[in-house]
C-alpha cells in the first residue's frame, strides 16, 4: 500500500491562505477517490476538498479552524496512487518524516516567510540595533509592532512579581440564576477575518469622514421612468445601479480615490481599471463582493451584476473570483433604512462611499420649506493619501452626476 500526502491545492485567484472549516471524514475511514473530505474557508467561497485517492485516512495533519496555505500537507491517505493529478498531492515513500506530528515537522521546516513590519518599525527597529528575524510580532497574524521592537531592546525581561494571595471567591447571590446563561459561538471563518482586516484598517489608516445631502428628485424620476423597461428585461432596477454607475465616473476624474497605497515600496498605485466592491450583508457577516470592469457595464447590466453578488452573497455561493481585486467600495445601508454612517476603509483601497436611504425631508428651496426626496452619503477616505480638497472635488462631481442623473445615459448602453 502506498502511503498518499494531500497537499491543499491551489483553488484558483491567487488566493494563498484557506481556514479548515470542516473534516467531513474521521481518522481510520475508507475513502473513495474524489470523495468530499472537507470544507475549506477563503475570504468569499467555501471550498469542498475531495479525495487525492482511495484508501484508508491514516491521520490529519491539521485540525477544524486552522489555517492553512496552499502546499501544506492537509491529511495522509494509505491505499491506491490517484491516476489524476490534485495540486500539490502526490505519493510520497513512508519515511520517519512523514509519519512525524505535524509539530515536529514545522518544527524541523526552515522558516522561509518574510518578516512583516512596517516601514516604520523597521526604521525604529534599524535605530535600536534590533534584529527584526528575531522579534516575535504580537500583531495581527504575526505582524511586528514598535512595543515588540522596544522590548526586544530592552533585552529580557525581568522575572515578574508573585501573584498576590488569592482571596476567596465570594458566590454571588444570583449565581445559581446566571448559570448556563451565556453561549459561547467559535471566533473563526468569516467572523475572524472581517474582525482582522477591520483591525488593520483601523490600526494603520487615518479615517477623515464627511457628510453629505444630495437632492434625489432627478434619481427618483429617472428611476421611475426605466424601471419598467428593466422589469421587462428581468431586472430589478435600484438606486444602488446608478450610484455605482455615477462613482466610476468619479474616480475617472478623480484618479487618486482609485487608488491604494504601497507603504513597503513608498509609492502609491493609481489603478487604472475600475471594479467596485458592494458590502453585503451575509450569514456569516460582512462580504465584499465585487463588481468587475464597472466603467465598461451599462445601467441594466450594473443593476444585474448587483442583484447576482448580493444574493450570491446571502447565499454563501460567492466564488473565490467574486471578490478580487476590487479598487473602490460602497457601503449601502439605505436597503435596511439607514441614514448617515461611518465606515471602515477595505485594505488596500483608500475610500469607502457609505449610502443611506433616499428619504422625503423638509428642506428650504427658493426661500421655501418644502419635502423633497434627499439621498444621505458618508465620503470616507485615506488621509495619507487623499487630501480634503480632492475628497471633496469627488463628492462634488458625484453630486453633479447624482442630481442630474440624465447625464448617466447619454451615449451609454443600458445593457
């Protein structure tokens, strides 16, 4: 019997990093080849593997929840070689090696991954004489900080103090009331992601947010008068279509929001292609799909493109393509009634727009109070990158594509 390592293959869009969400088989099970035989996690799709060969699961080399790269060793298999190639799996001779823990493996594995710092702290590290292979990075996913730096200077540390004596727990009154009364749910998958890159982009960006009003009477009209005929072509027309449309015009006249900024090698990307990420409200948490080539779609095509990410989204059936390479994000919030909002930038962009809901509102026109549909936007952008001045002149030009929507379709396709 040969003795099978499964190697997590590549599963397409560059994607480096899955998280196992699930083993489908236990340790000792007779497979089949192509068998399911878990279910792997990336930032958008879950993933299911099937088996490299038929045999017997002799063990696992990682556990639910772990992460894991394209390359590494996912299970060991005894039984029949595979006719078909799988990524990296293949057959492998039964050495000590390979029946070693999956421990004493890293352990032995010489360690090839780049140090991760910023520009910064490889300048404090530079100063203080620290050797930045060194340093254990307390950061998100091992990211080295400038405490780890300092106290690497420092030297080690001294022994601590011993703990005060314990005093005695004193029982509540209603502990016996309170017991059973919390749930614990796993921090991983989706959740644990959406918590990383929030943290990195809170940690690392200088948010500046700013508020606007824009008067949606020529949205709605507009609106009104295509939505029938988009009907009758099978689509649901929303507002959301013509704001997507209306911001790729935007960042064509205002290159640098459609940009991101390349910290390590000192430069700022200008993109020249346009693919806008909707935040999506999803079973897990929040998605970002995106839509691809945004500047090249007509108004229909737009609003269709919307209508399958979102529900492809809800659903959990993005695949890994869906969320690619995106340059700009919107943030919609008016579908569940929301009005002005803040949110987080989406690493490595440099702006969010955040979109309420076109709401009637008392507002003062030629000197009269007077209800008029008013659309709420939120402008947050890189405050490194982007000046005040230029985030304005994007949020004024959008306002002028906004309030006279008309300008949209002029020698445009609508699908």
């Amino acid at each position: 019997m040969a003795v099978i390592e499964f190697h997590l293959p590549d599963i397409g869009e560059g994607l480096a990093e899955v998280e196992l969400i699930k083993w489908l088989v236990a340790e000792g099970d007779t497979v089949e080849e192509n068998q399911p035989v878990a279910d792997v996690e990336s930032d958008k799709a879950v993933v299911t593997m099937p088996a490299p060969a038929s045999g017997r699961v002799v063990r696992f080399a990682v556990r639910e929840g772990q992460r894991l790269k394209v390359g590494e060793l996912m299970m060991v298999i005894e039984g029949t070689t595979s006719a078909r190639s799988s990524g990296d799996a293949g057959e492998h001779a039964a050495s000590p090696a390979a029946a070693a823990p999956p421990s004493a493996a890293a352990a032995a594995a010489p360690a090839s991954a780049p140090v991760a710092a910023s520009p910064a702290v490889r300048k404090l590290a530079q100063e203080l004489g620290v050797g930045l292979d060194r340093v254990r990075g307390t950061g998100p996913r091992g990211r080295i900080t400038p405490d780890d730096v300092q106290r690497a200077a420092q030297g080690p540390a001294a022994a601590p103090p011993p703990p005060p004596a314990a005093t005695p727990a004193v029982t509540p009154v209603h502990a016996a009331a309170q017991e059973g009364a919390v749930e614990y749910v796993p921090f991983r998958g989706v959740r644990r992601r959406i918590a990383e890159a929030m943290e990195e982009s809170a940690r690392t960006i200088p948010h500046v947010c700013g508020f606007h009003e824009f008067d949606g009477e020529g949205l709605v009209r507009v609106r009104a008068s295509l939505a029938p005929l988009a009907e009758k072509q099978g689509v649901r027309l929303t507002y959301l279509a013509f704001i997507v449309k209306a911001a790729t015009r935007a960042l064509e006249a205002w290159p640098i929001i459609n940009a991101s900024l390349d910290a390590a090698h000192e430069r700022i990307a200008l993109k020249k292609f346009y693919n806008v990420g909707i935040a999506t409200s999803a079973p897990d948490g929040l998605v970002v799909p995106v839509i691809q080539g945004a500047d090249r779609r007509g108004l229909l095509d737009l609003a269709r493109e919307i209508e399958r990410l979102s529900t492809a989204a809800r659903e959990r059936k993005l695949t890994p393509g869906d969320g690619q390479h995106g340059t700009f994000t919107i943030s919609n919030v008016g579908a569940q009634r929301g009005w002005l909002n803040t949110s987080l930038i989406r690493h490595p962009e440099v702006a969010i727009l955040g979109v309420g809901k076109i709401e009637q509102r008392a507002v003062v026109r030629g000197g009269q109070v007077v209800a008029r549909p008013v659309l709420p936007l939120a402008f947050t952008f890189d405050h490194r990158v982007v000046d005040g001045e230029q985030g304005l002149g994007f949020m004024l030009t959008l306002r002028e594509l906004l309030e006279g929507p008309e300008a949209l379709l002029v020698g445009e396709p609508l699908w």
